[in-house]
C-alpha cells in the first residue's frame, strides 16, 4: 500500500508529518511522492492565516481528480485545518474521507480500516499527554545533516489573534529521556544538527522523581549529547525567554548563535490588544540582554502588520523597534482574522486591505535593507559552516550556514555534505553570502 504525503505551515507540521509517515510504515504503507501511485493521500494542514487554508481547498480540487482516475483512493485531511473545520471538511469537500486532528496520528491506523469499510472518519481529539515521545520519526525528506526533534507540543499563551492554541491544544512537554536519545541516535546516523521544536520552547518544563528540568537545561544536556552536533531552538516567546537560557547558549559552542523571537509589533498598546504579554521596553530589554551575553547572535522575528486598531504611530513605532533591533531577518504578515479567536470575538478588523498593504510593504522594504546591512558586515569574516547540500545554481558550488543560521554559498573543492568548514565571506547579495573554503 502507498501513502503520499504534503505538509504545509510550520516546523512543526513538517516534525509531525515524520511521525505520521512511522505510524503509517508500522501499518504496511510505503511512502510515494506520485499521487497517482497511492493508495492514501494525507494533507498536513495549517490554519495560521486564512491564505494558508485557502492553498489546501485549491489541493484537494487537484485529489479531486486523482480519485476520479481512481475510485479507491482515500484521501485524509490532518492537522491544524482537520481540527478547526472538523466535519465541514468533509461536508464541504465531498471528497474527503479521514480528518484527523493533530493529536490523534496513532489512531490512523484504525481510522483507515473504517474508511476502507466505506465510513468517513473523524477523530480531532485533543490531549494533555500526546507527545509521540515512543515513536521514531521517518525523516523522509532529509538532507541528512539537520533534523528536526519536538520538545513540546500545543500553546497556553492565548495570543489574540492565533489559531494555535485552538488547534494544538494545551501545552506539555516531553522527557528529557526521550529526546536524548532521539538526539543521540541521530549522532549515530551522521546527523550533525538537531533544531528543539516547540510552540513556545521557553515553557519547556519536566518534573519526575529525581527534580525538576527547565529548557536551559535541557538545552544543556542536548548540547552534552556530542560537540559536533549544533543545536538550534525555535520558537522563543519575548516573555519567557530567560538570560538562563542566554548563559547556556554562551557556554557552548555548538549551541547556535541565532535567536528567532516573535515581536509581532513595536506598539505597547498593540501588544496589548494582541495579549502577548510584554511591553516595547520589556522586548528591547530582552534584545539587550541578547546582545550582552550574545554578541555574535543573530536575531530573527515575525511581525503582524494591520491588527485591530493599529494607528500609523503604532505602525511607526514598529518600523522604529525594528531599526533599533537591526533584525538580521523577519517573517511579515498582514493580519488575517481567524474564526473563533479572542480577536475575532471581540475586535473589529478594522484596518482596510489597501492600508494592510501598504503597511506590510514598508515593513519589508525597511527589512530587505536591514537584512543586506547585516550582510555586508559579514563581508571579510570567516564562519564555520556546516555543509548542507549542492547549490540549486550551478553543480560547482555547495550550501550551508553559519551558526548565526545565514546561509553561505562556496565553491566545493574537495568538501562534501556533512563537513564543516570554515568560509570566508568575500560578497553578499541580497539573498546570500558567497565565499571561499579555508581549509577542507
Ligand atoms: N494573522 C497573521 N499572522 C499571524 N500569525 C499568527 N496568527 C496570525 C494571524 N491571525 C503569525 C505570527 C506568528 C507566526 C507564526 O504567524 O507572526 O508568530
Ligand atoms: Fe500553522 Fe500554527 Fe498549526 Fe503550525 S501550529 S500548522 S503555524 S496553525
């Protein structure tokens, strides 16, 4: 039997999908990337914005016509989507059969065994335990070098205007056990680079018989595992990431120096609207915390343009935080009012489409000039670089990134994936650094 598999939305969707493809191998299901070879078609969903469930609805018109070629074919919704549409998926849709919420990838197996008896099937529970801690992820679309490793699942914070929490449930986080072995395995398999996986990894928190273990520390021990394996972390959250943490990431060489932390806005009052918890001073208290422990550490961030209520002096002081953080890179958004959220209930969105884009293109326009000031320092510098694959651009030349997790284009001499080597960077354009190996 053959399962082909898409995922959408973030990291964590993409650490899911491995964990869904283990579930489905155990049941006798060999993985196709041809949708008219398979058997089961699964589509990992998100629901953050509503573009990103609108791309999926234009998916299932392409299954649409694969199960018109073949009439056996089952096709499932899971994920973030499958657990906020529930039922209307299948209603609406007329060609889904399976929808299966982000918590329930054990149950596939039986699920599919209705299906095949000619029943749709709905499982969109969610749990306070789930963490798939037993199982081994089938890293299918590997480089072979960096893998992705959950920590936690699920989000407390309540942000106004997010999905998640609706969607992925409450939080909890795995044993630290488990994700050390998983972590030492992929030593073993040549693995050089783990990235810790959860919505909001600062609140890691485990607590068994023998104490209490805090995401520092756990960190610490990833870091222990083996030198040669850089660690990376994603996602930080302004509010509880802790100068622990920042100790720790100084401490070890092999912990990456780069640091992804959401602001969402440089607006006191819209961080308040948003829920989230921290002022502007809070944040840029943490962006200098950051930069005394951190001097090399690069800093990323994710900004909402055009949230309820945001005047053009919020939008200002927002293009402002961002010029003061000198952000090395950013994901930016338009706000796009999710069903259901605290925003949704309570606020209007209010801010017009033509504003939302004018907004979000200053926004971009000021980062695209940060991002290639960031660059240009980096001229004259040699990193370590941990190779990751062949350049899309030409055979000759070879891709990976430094820790500060930019990535560096070189010519491969004698270098092959895997290696670390150092670069030195001789030019930047606007989307790479490009330079030349030191030493093999
Ligand atoms: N509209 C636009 N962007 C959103 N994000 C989360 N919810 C929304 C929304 N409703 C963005 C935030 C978050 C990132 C993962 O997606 O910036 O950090
Ligand atoms: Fe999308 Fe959020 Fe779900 Fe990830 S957790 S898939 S970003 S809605």
């Amino acid at each position: 039997m053959k399962l082909y598999i898409e995922t959408y939305g973030c990291q964590m969707n993409v650490a899911d999908s491995e964990v869904v493809v283990s579930v489905m191998k155990d049941h006798g299901y060999m993985r196709t990337e041809d949708i008219h070879e398979a058997d089961v078609i699964l589509v990992n969903t998100c629901s953050i914005r509503e573009n990103a469930e609108t791309r999926v609805w234009g998916r299932l018109d392409v299954f649409r016509l694969a199960r018109k070629k073949n009439p056996e074919l089952i096709i499932g919704v899971i994920g973030c989507m499958a657990e906020r549409l529930k039922q209307k998926l299948i209603e609406e849709s007329k060609i889904v059969d399976l929808v299966v919420g982000p918590d329930a990838y054990r149950e596939l197996p039986s699920m599919l065994v209705e299906v095949e008896q000619g029943k749709k099937s709905i499982n969109v529970k969610l749990s306070k335990e789930e963490n798939y801690e037993d199982i081994l992820p089938v890293r299918y679309d590997t480089n072979g070098v960096s893998a992705f490793v959950s920590i936690m699942r699920g989000c407390d914070n309540m942000c106004a205007f997010c999905v998640v929490p609706f969607t992925r449930g409450r939080e909890r986080s795995r044993s630290p056990q488990t994700i050390l072995r998983e972590a030492q395995e992929l030593v073993d398999s040549n693995y050089k680079e783990v990235t810790l996986l959860g919505q909001n990894v600062d609140k890691y928190a485990w607590k068994d018989k023998t104490g209490t273990l805090s995401f520092a520390g756990l960190l610490e021990k990833v870091a222990q595992t083996n030198p040669l394996l850089r660690v990376r972390f994603s996602t930080s959250y302004p509010h509880d990431m802790t100068d622990e943490v920042l100790e720790v990431m100084a401490k070890y060489d092999n912990i990456c120096k780069s640091i992804h932390l959401p602001v969402q806005s440089g607006s006191t009052k819209m961080l308040e609207l948003m829920k989230r918890g921290y002022t502007r001073e809070w944040y840029m208290d943490r962006i200098r915390s950051i930069k005394k422990y951190l001097p090399e550490c690069s800093i990323s961030t994710d900004i909402i343009t055009g949230f309820c209520d945001e005047t053009e002096e919020d939008h200002k002081e927002t293009l402002s935080l961002m010029e003061w953080v000198k952000y090395d890179f950013a994901f930016m958004f338009k706000y796009s009012e999710r069903p259901d959220t605290f925003a949704a209930r309570k606020y209007k969105d209010n801010i017009g489409e033509e504003i939302k884009t004018r907004r979000l293109s200053e926004i971009i326009s000021l980062q695209n000039k940060l991002s290639a000031e960031s660059k240009k320092q980096d001229v004259g510098k040699t990193y370590e670089v941990l190779i990751e694959g062949t350049s899309k651009k030409s055979k000759e030349f070879l891709f990976g990134r430094n820790s500060q997790n930019k990535v560096i284009v070189f010519p491969k001499e004698s270098a092959v994936i895997g290696d670390y080597v150092k670069v030195k960077i001789m030019r930047s354009t606007s989307a790479t650094l490009i330079g030349e190996i030191q030493d093999v």
